[in-house]
C-alpha cells in the first residue's frame, strides 16, 4: 500500500530535514571534514601562539639578548606554518564541498527515482532541477563551514584569554566594548536566515515557471503569448531582488558596523596598554602581543562570514531535503512462478489523491495472454489503473497479482522482467537509436531482436532513413511525435514479458499505423497478457476484455461487441474523439483518427 502523503514542509520540518541532510552529508566525508577541522584548529592555535613569541622575540632583540635570534626564527616558523595550515585548510574546504554537493545530488536522484511517479511529480521539472542543483551546491559548503566555523572562534576566544594573562585591565577594557559586537552578530543571524529562506522559495518558483514555458515554447510561440509569458516567468522577479538587497544589506550593514567596531577596540585597548606601559606594569613585547591579541579577540566579527555560510546552508538543504524525503516505492524478494500465463488480478483496489478517490472498488482478473483495453472518459482513472497494474504505483487499499503473486513482493529485478510499459510521450534515453530501443533489457537485445521490435511498433521504415539508420545520434535523428511514439512502442516490445501495459501508447500514431501496431500486437510481439488504454474503437474490439471506468469506478466489464449494443459506451469513443481533436486533424501535435464515432460492430472491423 502506497504511504500517506508526506506534510507540506513548514520552516521548522524544512529545518529539521535540512539538518538531518546535512548530518547524513558529513558522515559521508567525515576523515576529511575531521582533517579541515584539525587543520583549521591547528591554524588557529598558530595564530594564537604568534603574538606571544612575536613580542618575546622583540623584547629579547630589545634587550641584545643572544637568544633573540633563535627567537626571531622560531617567529618566522609560526609564520609559515600558519599560512601552510590555511593553504591546506582551503583546499579540503573545496574537496569536502565538492564531495559533499556530488553525494547530495546522487542520493537525491536516486530518491527521486525510486519515488513513485505521483509522489515525484508534486515538484516540477523546473524546481526539481533547483533543488539538486544551486540548493544542492549551497548545501554542500555547509559541514566544511561549520567545521572550520567552530575552529574560527578559538582565535577570539584565545586571544581574550591571553589578554587577561597579559594584563587584566587590558582585556576588561576590550571587554567593555562586546556586547555591542554580540548583539550584531546575534540580530544578523536571524535576519539573514529568514531573508535566505525566502530568496530561495521564490527562486524555485521561478525556476518552475521557466522550465515550463521552455517545454511549451512552441505553443507560445504559435499563440503569439511570448510578452505574457516573460511577465509570468519573471513576475517574482522584483520580490527577488528585494529579498536579495535585503540578504546583502543584513550581511553588509553587520560587516560595516563590526569594521567600525573593531578599530575602536584596539584604539582603547592600545589606549590603556599605552598608558600601564608608561606606568611601567608592561613590557613593549608584551604591548605588542596585548595589540596582537586584542586583534584575534575583535575578530569574534569575522566568524559573521562563518554564520552566514551556515544559515545559507541549512536553508538549502532543508529545499533539497524534500527530495531526499519523498515516499520510496519498496519492492520484496519474490520471483515470479517459472512458467506462468500472466494472469492479472486487480482486487479491491482503491486510490486516494489528495484527499479524494480517484479509482475505487476495482476487482478485474485479466486471463494469461488476453488482452484487457481499458476505456472511459477523459479524468475516469484509465492512466492511473494502469499504473497500478504495472506498478508505477501502488494502491492505497486492495492487491494486485501478476500469477498469484502480489506485485509488491516482488523484488525490482523481477518485476521489470516481467512488465513493460509503453506511454504516450515516451522519454528516448541511450546515445543511438538501437540504444533508445534497447534501454532497461538485461541482458541487452540482439540486433536483430531490436529490428525485429522496431519493425512490430512500425518504426523500421523511418529509422531506415535517418543518415545512420539504427546507429544515428538521437540528438541528430528529427523525429517527429509520431516516431518517438513508435521508438517508444518498440522499446516495450522489446522487452515484453507477462505482462505489458500500453498507457494511450499510439495516440499519435496515424490510424493506419495504429492499426498495424495493433495487428502486431496480436500477430508479432511476444506472448504475454496485454492492458491497452484505448481511445479508438479498433483498438477496443481487438481487445478480448474491456473494462469501462467512470469516476474511478468500473462501470461495466465484457465483449466489446456487447458494449456497443449500450449508447453511453458508445459515446465514451465519440467524446474522446472530440476532446484529443482526432475530428479536426493535426492538434497539438498529434493525427487525426478518422474512426467515425458510429463505428461499425466490432465483428465487422477490419
């Protein structure tokens, strides 16, 4: 049974998901986010020890100790090993970044295929795309920041530590002048936070409009709707900018009261290290060394550039999480019996979309080797009874069997030998045409059994013609809906194997071409049992069984020949005519079907 869909993501689940991302993220490169750790802590224990052999060196040189030298080396060997340590701290920064966006955008592809259809298709193309790229990217500084983040307060702190070794009333007036660095730094991280969240919201927003109007560019083009549609894409835009100035004023107006504020610290620190040396309580070394650490203290202000890292992080992360946390479609252990017909069962199904029930009460048992079309109206659940007899899908209640065993108990392995599938806007993937027939068969197709496939879906004739026939780069192969539809159909026919499912396989094949895909069907393409989704009357009369939904509900079940004798069922195929345009020829994209909608007796089709 399918899980309930997962809660719309507030701030707090976001943030929870975003920091569990970002905990699993470390563990994956925790030797190397351990070692920009120890390399940042090392950094910054050099740069806490350089302020105290700096001033005894300049002390020593003061006073022409012979030591003086030694100590001047030893200076300048911090030096380099603080500089070394920073080299090296920036380069396992950008490994760990590197690795850590790699591993995030993996686990969130594959969260996103294992995830049922439905589940993934909450989020669009477009802002699916800024999730596992800009956000992903974003989210993977985040445990190399927080790592060197947590090294970046030792300076400060030690260096407050060692102005109360130094002189006391030294580090209390340093110490006067704090708070108003703490409530900046304070204020700044949760007005950037807040701001981030909001900047990345209405980017994915714009993202998904984007991509949409790329996928219909024709459609705007034809309607003459461009100027509209840039408005529509681009109408966050100035809401965009403003959350940007407004993340860039929090993070520049802290930096520029935190410069301000700085200076004036070492001023008064300078101040009254100035004045205990007059009085004799320090040494010019030791002044030197207050200065220098006084410097390390005020510089609590640059770990803003840390806390910002992390505040950015988190927020994407909590938008990649919603990927990584979409409902996985799980699969058992079981094969299927070693020589089983096919029988589909469908018993007691029901389907739940958003609250409302879109396939209810369904009980189908389709024979080892018929054929079971499936027809109804526009929105009656066809596509979605489909889905479930393939299990692209599972149903909220009720079991589907494929030869007494429940698809779900099925391992992965199993249950794609054993279903095909066939859409109507068919993805091509591989490089080459054979490539694109040949995708998911293990072990791959012969040649001739990717010919011979091509041939049953009637695609041989055209991809004879392309300039390398089943060898051409399907980037240079222009295929026209038509012929990636067939593609599509010679890719299931491939790889038949049980069961094959057809989800409105050849609406836009021409209704001679569909016809002879249909004959193949019956004639060519290996054995198995076969659930077509049929909008052409030909194409249910060849059907041994057809199933008439309605509202989600089967409305009646049997011959077609004994159907048609009902107007309503006959009104089923004239209504689908009118709403896919097959009446008025070429639309959007697709033939016409000539097929009247009083069609003859079945027994009379060709």
């Amino acid at each position: 049974m399918t899980p309930p869909p997962p809660p719309v993501a507030g701030k707090a689940t976001s943030g929870r998901g975003g920091d569990r991302v970002l905990k699993a993220a470390a563990r994956h490169s925790v030797v190397r986010i351990a070692a920009v750790g120890a390399c940042s802590v090392a950094a910054a224990l050099a740069a806490l020890v350089e302020p105290a052999v700096l001033g005894h060196a300049l002390d020593l040189l003061l006073r022409r100790d012979p030591a003086g030298g030694s100590w001047t080396l030893g200076c300048a060997a911090v030096i380099t090993a603080e500089m070394f340590l920073d080299a090296l701290t920036t380069r396992l920064t950008g490994q760990v970044n590197g690795r850590t966006t790699a591993w995030l955008r993996r686990r969130g592809l594959a969260a996103l295929l294992r995830a049922s259809p439905h589940h993934a298709g909450r989020h669009s193309p477009g802002d699916l795309t800024a999730r596992l790229t800009a956000h992903a990217t974003e989210a993977g500084t985040g445990p190399a920041a927080a790592a060197s983040g947590v090294a970046s307060l030792l300076p400060p702190l030690g260096g407050l530590v060692a102005l109360f070794l130094i002189d006391t009333w030294t580090a209390l007036a340093f110490l006067a002048g704090l708070p108003p660095l703490f409530w900046l730094l304070r204020s700044f991280a949760r007005d950037s936070g807040s701001s981030v969240a909001r900047y990345q919201e209405v980017q994915l927003g714009m993202a998904a409009r984007l991509v949409e109007a790329l996928d219909g560019a024709r459609t705007i083009a034809a309607a003459g709707t461009v100027g509209r549609e840039r408005a529509r894409v681009l109408r966050d835009l100035p809401e965009l900018g403003a959350q940007g100035r407004r993340m860039w004023r929090v993070y520049g107006g802290t930096t520029a009261r935190t410069s301000a504020l700085m200076p004036l610290l070492l001023y008064v620190v300078l101040g009254v290290g100035g004045s205990r040396l007059l009085a004799g309580a320090l040494g010019v070394g030791e002044l030197l060394a207050a200065v220098r650490y006084a410097g390390l203290a005020a510089g609590i202000g640059a770990v803003t550039g840390r806390v910002a890292a992390v505040v950015r992080a988190r927020a994407a992360a909590g938008r990649t999480a919603a990927v990584f946390e979409l409902p996985e479609l799980r699969y058992g252990v079981s094969e299927l019996p070693g020589s089983g017909p096919g029988t589909l069962e469908l018993s007691g199904v029901r389907v739940v979309r958003d609250g409302r029930i879109v396939l209810d009460g369904i009980d189908i048992v389709v024979p080892g080797g018929a054929t079971l079309a499936v027809v109804g109206r526009s929105g009656a659940g066809k596509s979605l009874l489909a889905a479930v007899a393939g299990r692209l899908t599972d149903p909220d209640s009720g079991r589907v069997l494929l030869d007494g065993v429940p698809l779900e108990e099925l391992s992965a392995a199993a249950l794609r030998r054993g279903v095909g599938h066939a859409f109507d806007r068919p993805a091509l993937l591989g490089e080459s045409v054979a490539d694109a027939i040949a995708f998911g068969r293990s072990p791959r197709p012969t040649r001739e059994e990717v010919r011979s496939a091509a041939r049953a879906a009637g695609a041989e004739p055209f991809v004879r013609r392309l300039p390398a026939g089943f060898d051409t780069v399907l980037g240079n192969a222009p295929l026209s809906g038509g012929e990636v539809q067939r593609l599509g159909l010679a890719r299931a026919f491939v790889r038949t194997g049980r069961l094959l499912v057809l989800d409105d396989a050849t609406s836009s094949l021409d209704t001679l071409t569909a016809r002879e895909v249909e004959r193949a069907l019956a004639r060519r393409v290996g054995g198995g049992t076969r659930v077509v989704v049929a909008h052409r009357v030909s194409a249910a009369a060849r059907a041994d069984l057809v199933v008439w939904l309605e509202d989600g509900r089967v409305r009646a079940t049997g011959a077609h020949t004994d159907l048609w004798r009902d107007p309503a069922y006959r009104a089923v195929f004239a209504g689908a005519g009118t709403e896919r345009g097959t009446r008025t020829g070429r639309q959007t994209g697709k033939e016409a079907d000539s097929e009247p909608a009083s069609a003859p007796a079945a027994g009379s089709l060709p």
